[in-house]
C-alpha cells in the first residue's frame, strides 16, 4: 500500500461561525466558509481517508450559545422597533404571540447538519475530568506570559476559560496517535505558542494557522503529488505493479553497505509510492515517469538484527502505457 500523511485538522469556533448580515445566524445550523472550503477541497481530490476533521463537541456548543443569544437580542430589538412604528398609519408589524423554542430549534437542525458530516468530535469525558481540571490549574498558577491559552483578550470575559476548555479537548483526544500532524484552525492569537505544549506530550506536529487559505496550502505542500499523479500512484496499487517490485526484490540475495556484503533475510515494502516525479520528453517526445518507493531490508551485522531503509525507483514508460523498464535501488543489492 502507498503510505500517505495522515492529518487531523481541529477547528475552533471562531473558524466555524456562520453570519448573515454581519451576525450570528441562527435560523440553520450550518459551519462557515472556511470550514466548507476546506472540506470541499478534500472531498474533491479524495483525501478524505488521509485528512480526517475534528470539532471539539465545546465549540459546538459554543456556536449553539451564540445563535441563541443572538435570537434573543435580535428579538429585544424587534420588539423595540415594533413599538416606536407602531404609532405610524402605513406601518403594520405583528409579533407571534406563540411562544418559539429557540433552543429546541437550534438543537434539531444541529443534529441534523453534524448527522450529515464526516467528523470527529473532541469530546472531554467524564472519567478525565480531574486530569484536565489539574491541568487547566496548573496554566492559571503559572506567570503571565505562559497562561496561554487562558488569556482574557476579546469581548468575552470568559474567553479564556472557553479557549481553555477547546485546548483541553484536543490535549486528552485519544486518537492523536493515529496522525502524523495536526492542524489547529483558530483566528484566535491566544493559542500563540500552544503547539510547544502538544509537541512535549504527543511527539506529533502541530500548525496553528489562522484561516482557511493557509489550511489549503499547507494540504497543497503534504499532498500536492498526489493530487497531480493520482493516475500513477493507483497504478502502483495494482497487482501488476506490487508482484513486479516484489519480484524484483526476491531476486536479491545480498546487500551491500560500506563495501560489506550482509545476507538479506527479509524485506518489506514501506511505501510502494512515496512520490511520482516526471523525466523531461525524450527524443521520440515521450515523457517517462520515476516512481519511488520505500523498502527496509532486514540482515544481521555480527550478532545484531538490523533494518536497512532504502529507496527503490522504478521507471515508467508515458502515462497511456505506464511499462515497467527498470528498477533502480539507492543502496546496492545483489
């Protein structure tokens, strides 16, 4: 199998948000732009096995909060307007005296859109809830300029317990493990620096970026070859291509490292496509394409068992037939 990067893209609220008319919407429950580009751009070049996206289920209720808040201040202020028009001949505005239950609304067409999505939620669960009340103390006891994310910038006074609690959500999620990098999508510069903390505990990358374009083209650098030579990386998937290069392997008895030969006695293939790269036209104009893949060879040094990582490039006639002309290894083999 080709081994792809496997991403973990974790979206805070502000990054989730919708608006109409410069405000909470609150009449559907739907994630803003970013979050729409971003996942249409995955489904679209098919990366949605290698690029998972995470919500923190705070943030959703956070964005719940907001709509509802909203509601009742656009209400209050309907209210207010009905009464200073009412006086007015050619004005008529009747309020439903029905009582409306926004938050039962909310939650209904919240079920609904996240029902819908391929998402995973960041939940804190109950049993760990002492291991990130401790954590969440030892950020409020340190000095000013390590509390983050427990700052206080913003509107909110309770933003920094908010931001908090979404960090935390992301610190406890079990699944880290799985990923190769993550991706924090957040306009919030509270996070500044959090992703030293992630990197001492995980041992995985982080980005923290700001919006949705920064997302695509850090996506566009880890998968961009892929999405250019799709065509040639399913084609490696095929049995022609795995038997040709197992074959190829089997015929190899010894390998050859620093002038000394060492019996090889075994293999296995790592990634079968680790990246496509193109030669220029030849004479007759045709275009051979380089596959490279990732084998460890596994032979014993004296008494120790040892692991040899190398690469194997195998070369391509032009797209239409994709021959097989011949195989090439970056260490010598036998």
């Amino acid at each position: 199998m080709s081994y792809k990067l496997k991403t973990l893209i974790v979206f805070d609220a502000n990054s989730l948000r919708s608006t109409e008319a410069g405000e909470v919407a609150y009449s559907f429950f739907a994630f803003g732009g970013p979050f729409k580009k971003i996942e249409d751009f995955i489904i679209e070049n098919k990366l949605t096995d290698d690029i998972h996206m995470a919500v923190p289920t705070w943030v959703i209720e956070e964005l719940k909060d907001q709509k509802q808040i909203q509601y009742k201040k656009d209400v209050a202020e309907l209210q207010k307007l009905a009464k200073r028009l009412s006086g007015l001949p050619h004005i008529e505005i009747a309020l439903s005296e029905t009582e409306f239950d926004c938050v039962a609304y909310i939650e209904e067409k919240a079920l609904a859109y996240l029902d819908d999505k391929q998402l995973k939620l960041l939940e804190i669960k109950e049993e760990i809830a002492n291991t990130v009340l401790r954590s969440m103390m030892t950020r409020v006891m340190k000095d000013e300029s390590e509390k983050k994310p427990f700052a206080h910038s913003g509107k909110y006074k309770d933003a920094g317990f908010k931001d908090n609690v979404v960090w935390e959500s992301l610190m406890q999620f079990e699944g880290v493990p799985d990923y190769d990098k993550v991706i924090f999508v957040s306009k919030d510069g509270d996070y500044k620096n959090c992703e030293i903390e992630f990197k001492e505990k995980w041992g995985i990358h982080m980005n923290i970026l700001q919006d949705e374009n920064n997302v695509l083209t850090d996506i566009q650098k880890n998968y961009g070859n892929y999405i250019k030579e799709r065509t040639i990386y399913d084609f490696t998937q095929t049995e022609y291509f795995i038997d040709y290069l197992r074959d190829e392997l089997k015929l190899k008895a010894t390998i050859v490292i620093e002038g000394t030969e060492y019996k090889i006695e075994n293999y296995a293939v790592v990634d079968i496509c680790e990246s496509v790269s193109r030669l220029a036209p030849n004479e007759e104009g045709a275009e051979n394409l380089l596959v490279s893949s990732i084998v460890n060879i596994y032979f014993t040094q004296g008494a120790e068992k040892k692991v040899q990582a190398l690469q194997a490039t195998t070369l391509l006639a032009e797209d239409e037939t994709k021959e097989i002309i011949s195989i090439e290894y970056n260490i010598e083999l036998k």
